[in-house]
C-alpha cells in the first residue's frame, strides 16, 4: 500500500495478492486517501507497539520462570513431571 507518483500527482493505491498475483486497487488522490493512508499507518503504528508489548511480556514471563525454577533448586527440589518435588533424605 502507498503513494505513487504518476505526472505531477500522487495517488493512494492498495496491494490486493489473489493466489499468485498482486493487483493494485486505485483508492484516490482526495481526502478521503489521505484519511485513509492515516488511519492504515495509525493502525500500523499500534501493531507495532502491540508487538513490542507482547515481545516484553513473553521476555518477563521467560525470566520469572527462570528465576522460579533456580529458586526451586536452590531449596532442594527437582522437577518431576512438571511437577516440583523435595528430595528424599
């Protein structure tokens, strides 16, 4: 998607993909394309965002884990079946 110059003018097109094929979908050169160009990179922008949120969390979630499972061993239990055990003495 995005602006492509043509003469002295710009205009909105969309990227449509069909199998094997990519067509371009002529949006305008009006307000409503710039509207419209605004709201796919807003849209855009969140994904991204969104992306780097969930990123953080899977990195939080992996190091509490960590920090739980040496935790665990440091107190002289192992894993058993995904299951914590205290050793037999």
């Amino acid at each position: 998607m995005g602006w492509e110059k043509r003469g002295k003018n710009e205009y909105y097109y969309q990227k449509i993909r069909e199998d094997d094929k990519v067509f371009s979908k002529y949006i305008g050169h009006n307000s409503r394309a710039y509207d419209l160009a605004s709201a796919i990179k807003r849209k855009t922008l969140l994904k991204d965002e969104m992306d780097t949120i969930c990123e953080f969390g899977r990195d939080l979630s992996n190091s509490i884990s960590l920090i739980m499972k040496a935790t665990f061993i440091a107190e002289g239990l192992f894993s058993h079946r995904g299951e914590w055990r205290r050793k037999k003495r």
